[in-house]
C-alpha cells in the first residue's frame, strides 16, 4: 500500500497547469488527453488502495499488549501522514481552469476515492489512539497492582520480623491508596463496557485488559485480607510471648527477692522474723491473685499460631496443616476461604508447595495461609513459666515454714530461760500461765519444725529435754517453798517488782529512744498537728516516768528498811545492785525525757513562729506579684507610692516577728544541743528549720528591697510622665487653638493688602511652628525616657511575680495587660500627626494666598501687559511678585532671611513651571 501511495504522489503534480498561453493551446489538448489517462489510472489505483485499506482495517492486527498498540499506531501514523499528503496535490489539481469538463469529472471522482480513503485511514487512527490510551491506562494500573502484590506476597510473616507496626502502618497506607484507585478501576470499567458497547475494532484486547485487571484488582483485595489475618495472627503472638518473657521475668525477680528476704537462720531477730512472716503472707496473696495471671497466659498458648515454619530456615519434618485465608484459582489448583491444605514444602518463604483437600499439589503463595494452632514452643513456653511459678510456690513455702519455726523456736526458748530463771518470789498464777504457755510453744515448735531445714530431729529432742528440765526446775522450786526463809520470799518479792519496774522501764525507754531517734526524710515535712500529738505522746511518756518514779522511791524506802533490818541476808547484794540500777536508770531517762520534751516544745514555738512569719511573707509577696503594669496617670502613680509606704509601715510594725523567729531558732538549738549532750545524734529537722527560717528571712528582705526600689522607681516614673503631660498638654492646647483660627481664616479674593496682611500672618505662624518643634522634640524625648523606664519597672515586675510563683508553687493565669508605654507612645504619635496636619494646613493657606496675591498683581499690571511681548510681561510679572513676597517675608517679625528664601524657592519652582 505504501508503494501504490508513493506512485499517486508521484502523478498528482503533472495535474496543476497554473498558467498557460494561447501559443500553448495546442499542446495543452494533447496533455489533457494524458492527463485524462493519468487521473484515471489514480482513481484505479486510489480505489484499489481505498479497498486494500478497507481489506486490512478489516483484518488488521490491533495488538494485545502496550508495546504492539504502540507499534500498530506508529506504523498507521506513518500511513496516515502520506494520505493527508496526497490533499496537496489534488489541491493543486483543482484550480487549474484550462481544461476541458470531462478532467473535471474525473478529478470529481478521484477525489471521492481519496475522501473514502481518507476516511478509513481516520477510522483506523482514531481506533488505535482510544486503544493506546486504555492499554496504556490499564498496563500503569496492572503494573501498581502487581507491585502492590508482589510486596506482600513477600513480607516475611516469620518470627523473625517482630515489627508489626510499621507493617499495619505500610498496610494502613495502602487501603488508603486502594480507596483512591477504586474510582480509577471502576472508570476503566466503564470505559472498557463503552469501547466494546461500540464496537471497538480491538473489542477482545479491550475485554481481556478488563478482565485481567478486575482480576488483580480481586486478588490484591483477597491479600489485603489476608494481612490483615496476618496482622491480628502475628500481634497476637508477639503480645503472648511479650508477656510470656515478662512472666518469666517478674518470676525470676520475684524468687531472687524471696530468697534474698526470707531466709532466715537461728540468729535473726524474733521481731524482724515477725514482720517478715506478715510480709510473706502478703506475698503470698500476690501470688494467688497472679495465678490468674498464668492461668490466661496458658489457655491463650492454646490459640497462637504457628509463626517459625514461615521461615524458610525452619524445615518441615513432615507436613502440617495450614489453613486458608483467602480464595485461590489457578488452573492447577482451586482453594477456597477456610479450607484446611496441607503444608508438604516450605523451602521457599514466599511459595509453598501445598496439597489441597481434593489432593492436588501445587505451588501457592505462603501469604495465602495461616498454620493454625497448636504452637507447641508457645505451650511450652506457658509449660515453663507455669513450672517456674509452682518453684517460687515451693521457695515461698519452704522459707516461710523456716520462718515459722524459728519465731516458735524464740518464743520456746524465752519460756525456758523464764522458767529456768524463777525463783521462790514468783506469783502461783504467773507460774501457771508460763508453764502453759510453754507446752503450747513446745507443741507449736515440734509441727512448726517438721518441714523446716533449719532444725533436725536430734535438736527437736534437745529443745523437749530442755523443756522437761525447765518444768523439773519449777517442781524443785515447788518442793523447796516450805524451807525457803521469809526474808528470801521478802527479796524476791523486791527484786520481781524491781524487774516489773526495769521492763515497764525498757518499754518506756524504747518507745523515748524511737521519738528522739531522727524521722526517715518522707516524715520530715509534718506540721504543726504532727508536733502537738508528739508532744502529748511525750508528755504522756514523761507522766508514766513520773509514776514509775514514784514507785521506784517506794519499793527503795522499803528495800532501805529491809537492808536495816536484815543486813546479813545473802539476797541483799544482788537486791541492793538491783536498786541502785534501777534508780540511776530512771534519773537519767527522767532526765533526758525532760530535755526531750523541751526540745518538742521549742521545735512546736518555732514551727508556729514559721508559720506565721511565712504568712507574712506570703502575704506581702502576693500584693506585690499583683501589680502588672504602671499606670498612664501621676495621679495613680502617686497612689501606689502612697500604698508601697504604707506596707512599708506595716512591714516595719512586723519586724518583730523575724526577730522573734531568729530568736526562736536560736532557743531550738540550745535545746537540741543538750539533748545531744545526752543523747548524741543528728537532728535534720533543726537543719530544715533553720534553713526555712534563713529563706524566709532572705525573702523578707526581698519584699523590703522590692518596696523600696518600686517606691524610688515609681517616683522617677513619676516625674518623668509629668514632664511628658506638661509638655503634651501644652503643645495639644496651641495646636488645637492654631487649628481652629486656621480653620476660621478665610482668604479675600480682591484686596491686595488684605491678603499681604493674610499672607504676613501665615508667615508668621510657620516661625511660631518652627518654635514649637523644639518644644516637640523635647516632649519626644520625654516620652521616651518615660516608656524606657516603664519598660524596665514591668520587667523588674515580671521577674518578681515569676519568682513569687516559683515559691507558692502556683502559676496563676493572668489576662494580658497593656502596658503604659504602648499608650504613651501612641499619644505621642497622635500629637505628632496632628503636628503634621497643623503643618500642612498652614503650608496650604500660604501656597493659597500667594497664588492670590499673584492674580491680583497681575490684574494690575494688565494695562502694561498690552505693550510689552507677553513673555517679557510674565517675566517682569513673576519678578514683581518674588520680590515683594521676599520684602513682606524679611519685613515679618520672627522670620529670618533664609526661611524666607526657601520659602520663596519653593513657590518660585511652580511658578517656573506654569512660565
């Protein structure tokens, strides 16, 4: 086709004559005939290629993929270019007007062929163009959806890959994505159902691009669901083990901290082992209320799935059930949604090689399926965590159990020695309930001590023969009553009540040592409340000392009497030692509860003393953080000054207080300095209170330098403003007036001497500005003084008030304040526009009057205008005017020789100007 259009472009020239001579006529009938048969064979030949193009348009190849498309339009563009071409030369053909109607006829018909050439060419174009746009629309969707694909086919969904969020986040993005593309897929659809709804030529390549991608569209939407299966599968197991290895951990710490605890031996403390079988009781609470704990921990083991034969370094033994998440057709193989498959190779982490329910095999994309439970790692892992709670169990048990016997172990043991130490003096009552009190210890000790690892059974009978001696003893002490002589049973009756006496002393003496023992750093912040109740505890300790001396002064004067009456008595050396202890100990606990509770006092006075001098300062620091700005008004300023002098009247009438709280905390330290005389240790709450009262003598201090410099300040400011009032005042009060009469002045329009007269006033007004700019400046410059002073006054305001919040521990929300310098500065500049107008205005009324004046003159010299040329008359006219306007301007009072001159300047430049 190509050749036959080559040869039609090679006849079309010889069909245009564009001019011809009568001289050529006769030559022209003999070219007409030839170009008769020319033009016929181009019909012939158009309409032979007209029907082969019809022919091949008919069978012609569209192309099923981008790259053919492309190629078949490349190929029909270059086709299409030599029939557009062929117009010219018909053109040309056309508009030659010498021959005959018989050419004309057959150019008629050889342009109908071409037109139907033209035509199917057009077609053919137009086809390939709308093809090449939805293949190439439908190839840049695919390609999307294939990468979207091949993305997820393969993430590794092992558990090697614990980061889940960036995937959800990843897949979040991509639901995004796919929303947007949905109206993408489903305008191609509709453009596809269009095309083939017209027939399109290419209508198969057409259909089989939709179909392939509502097919991908299908497929990446069936991955979709299967990440998020993936998501919730793969979060659920990371969380279970998370909190497995968390189990793990918490057991680990928490048997390390039972066995460092609670164990115990024989020489541990029968009150510390009491506290720690209440704290273990406690623990073992915990761990009850744990055991729920575990117990979700193991039934959710149940339902984790299988994540480690994702990996393609975990080989399959044999093959395991997977389960499907999603549908999958291929021609080998058809799995639908849930559906259980068998997993016979995983050697490949993105395929897998599966056999499905009706037993055919093929290779599958692994995203495709879930391995459902049972995880046997995550059951052995709950296994383990399960096995390492019943061991802390065990350790707790075994520990507490050790415990147990070695507080029945003290117990029994204190009963013995009681028992081995009685003598003669003991009461038949108290005997009898020690005496029971020891066989229930002994029974206690003996089931207590059976589990135990701190006892074996050759000390368990040591302990029962210990305890059949203390019982032998108190049968001796029994048989030798009778024979025991009256001054014995007197003696020993003493030294019980001097033992009574010594333990209601050891109980009175612990519980002093606990108060004047310092307070852990969490109790150090009591109050008031706190120090009353332990003065009261004190003054309720030093009562029963007073009892307890009193006592003691009786049993000693008849001890005394004993001593005179049997001074041979083998008991009375021990019973006279006995007393004097006795009384030596309560002197000196009386004595040191005294200082004791000397001390609470002066702590209780000094912290009253605290209190109400950081009242004060509170107080006084909160008016002074009140103040935000400085106000625009002497007046007001005034006011403040008048209230910082009356606060520093009042601050002067409370000195008293600091003075008294110096004083005080003075008073503290002498009374702790003798309590340590006695009683040596460290008291941090004097510390503490000593550094309060230092601070809140300093801020004291602050708030009278605070008074002092704002009072000093507010003075300056004060000054300052009135220096700015009187200036602004001044300068508002002439302007206004200048204003008003220059607003009054109305120029005459025919009396020369009246608007000289008018003209000498103005003149004189602008030196009277002239003046008034220094007074100006002078304000300006106050102005700035004044806002420059208030700037650093509201600076020194704000760094106080930041300082007081810091201390009250408090930030109060303030509204915002303008301060009095935006104010001032704004005045001013309102001053300095109308300034500006005043200005201008009178500027005006001079440009005015001249141009009055210089009218009036010109009418008067109209008669002398007629005789001179009229640029010699504008000339001597303009002069005229200049050197009166310069003799009235150096005639004026006020105004200097060169005010005048650029006065005179400047109208002489318009004057130029209209000359």
């Amino acid at each position: 086709m190509a050749h036959i259009i080559q040869k039609i472009k090679c006849c079309l020239p010889l069909l245009c004559f564009q001019d011809m001579s009568r001289a050529e006529m006769g030559e022209a009938v003999q070219c007409e005939r030839e170009l008769a048969c020319y033009l016929q064979d181009c019909e012939e030949l158009i309409g032979h290629l007209s029907q082969e193009l019809k022919e091949l348009l008919d069978g012609a190849d569209w192309g099923a993929d981008l790259p053919s498309v492309e190629n078949n339009l490349q190929k029909h563009n270059t086709i299409h270019t030599a029939v557009e071409e062929l117009m010219s030369g018909l053109q040309e053909a056309r508009i030659s007007p010498n021959f005959r109607s018989s050419y004309s006829e057959t150019l008629a018909k050889l342009e109908h062929q071409y037109c139907k050439l033209l035509e199917h060419s057009s077609w053919r174009l137009q086809s390939l163009e709308s093809l090449h746009a939805f293949v190439s629309h439908c190839t840049e969707e695919l390609i999307w959806l294939n990468e979207r694909e091949e993305e997820e086919i393969a993430f590794d969904w092992s558990d090697n890959n614990t980061n889940m969020n960036a995937k959800r986040e990843m897949y979040n993005e991509i639901r995004l994505e796919l929303a947007e593309k949905r109206d993408v897929m489903r305008s191609l659809q509709e453009t596809a159902a269009r095309l083939c709804q017209d027939n399109h030529p290419a209508k198969q390549t057409v259909e089989a691009y939709s179909a392939a991608l509502q097919t991908q569209w299908q497929w990446v939407d069936q991955l979709c669901v299967c990440v998020e299966q993936h998501l919730k599968d793969n979060t659920t197991y990371f969380q279970f083990m998370s909190d497995a290895r968390d189990c793990e951990s918490y057991l680990r710490q928490l048997q390390d901290t039972i066995k460092r605890q609670y164990t115990c031996d024989k020489n541990s403390r029968l009150s510390k082992l009491e506290d720690l079988l209440q704290d273990s009781m406690e623990e073992k609470e915990q761990l009850i209320e744990y055991k729920s704990t575990l117990a979700s921990l193991v039934g959710r083991a149940k339902t984790v799935v299988q994540l480690r034969p994702r990996s393609a370094e975990s080989m399959l033994g044999t093959t395991i059930p997977i389960r499907a998440i999603c549908n999958y057709r291929q021609i080998e193989i058809t799995i639908n949604q849930g559906e259980e498959c068998v997993l016979e190779d995983n050697s490949q982490r993105t395929k897998w090689k599966v056999i499905s329910p009706t037993g055919n095999e093929a290779m599958v994309p692994s995203v495709c399926f879930s391995i459902p439970p049972p995880n046997q790692e995550a059951i052995d892992t709950a296994s383990r965590v399960e096995q390492m709670y019943q061991k802390v169990m065990s350790l707790w048990h075994q520990l507490h159990v050790n415990m147990k016997s070695v507080v029945s172990w003290h117990y029994l043991l204190k009963d013995i020695r009681t028992v081995s130490e009685w003598t003669l003096d003991t009461s038949p009552s108290e005997r009898q309930h020690i005496l029971d009190h020891l066989e229930s210890q002994l029974t206690d000790f003996l089931s207590d001590s059976k589990e135990s690892s701190l006892f074996t059974a050759a000390e368990r009978r040591e302990l029962d023969r210990d305890v059949q001696q203390a019982l032998q003893h108190c049968q001796d002490l029994l048989v030798n009553m009778e024979s025991v002589e009256k001054d014995e049973l007197v003696s020993r009756s003493y030294l019980s009540e001097l033992q009574d006496i010594n333990l209601r002393l050891n109980e009175t003496e612990h519980t002093l040592m606990r108060g004047i023992e310092p307070l852990p750093s969490s109790r150090l912040s009591g109050g008031i409340s706190d120090k009353i109740i332990q003065i009261a505890e004190q003054e309720k300790l030093q009562s029963e000392l007073n009892i307890l001396r009193s006592s003691l002064g009786d049993l000693s004067r008849r001890c005394v009497h004993f001593f005179e009456e049997k001074p041979t008595s083998s008991s009375v050396p021990v019973l006279r030692s006995e007393l004097n202890q006795a009384l030596e100990r309560i002197d000196n606990l009386h004595n040191l509860s005294s200082v004791y509770l000397e001390k609470l006092v002066k702590f209780y006075v000094l912290l009253r003393s605290l209190e109400e001098a950081e009242s004060q300062v509170r107080k006084y620091e909160s008016r002074l953080s009140e103040e935000d700005t400085v106000p625009a008004d002497t007046a007001a300023i005034q006011n403040l000054r008048d209230q910082l002098q009356r606060w520093q009247a009042e601050v002067a009438d409370r000195e008293s207080i600091f003075q008294a709280l110096q004083a005080q905390v003075g008073q503290a330290k002498e009374a702790g300095s003798k309590l340590s005389s006695l009683h040596p240790d460290r008291s941090p709450e004097l510390e503490r209170y000593q550094e309060k009262a230092n601070q809140i003598t300093d801020r004291w201090s602050s708030i009278k330098r605070q008074m002092e410099s704002r009072w000093t300040d507010l003075d300056v400011l004060g000054s300052e403003l009135q220096q700015y009032r009187d200036g602004h005042s001044a300068l508002i009060k002439w302007i206004e007036e200048t204003t008003e009469r220059q607003e009054r002045t109305q120029p005459e329009q025919t009396d020369s001497k009246a608007l000289s007269e008018q003209l000498a006033q103005q003149t004189a007004l602008v030196v009277e500005i002239e003046q008034n700019q220094t007074k100006l400046d002078e304000c300006q410059t106050h102005s700035k003084q004044y806002c420059s002073s208030v700037k650093d006054y509201e600076l020194q305001l704000m760094t106080y008030r930041a300082f007081v919040e810091s201390m009250h521990k408090s930030s109060v929300k303030r509204r915002r304040m303008h301060s009095s310098s935006d104010a001032i500065t704004q005045e001013f500049m309102d001053l300095r526009t109308r300034y500006t107008s005043l200005v201008t205005l009178t500027t005006q009324h001079v440009k005015y009057i001249s141009d009055a004046l210089r009218r009036l003159e010109e009418e008067e010299v109209i008669v002398f205008s007629r005789t001179v040329s009229k640029e010699t008359f504008s000339l001597l006219s303009w002069l005229c005017w200049s050197l009166n306007l310069c003799r009235i301007l150096w005639d004026s009072s006020g105004l200097n020789q060169e005010n005048s001159c650029l006065l005179m300047m400047l109208f002489s430049r318009e004057q130029s100007q209209e000359i």
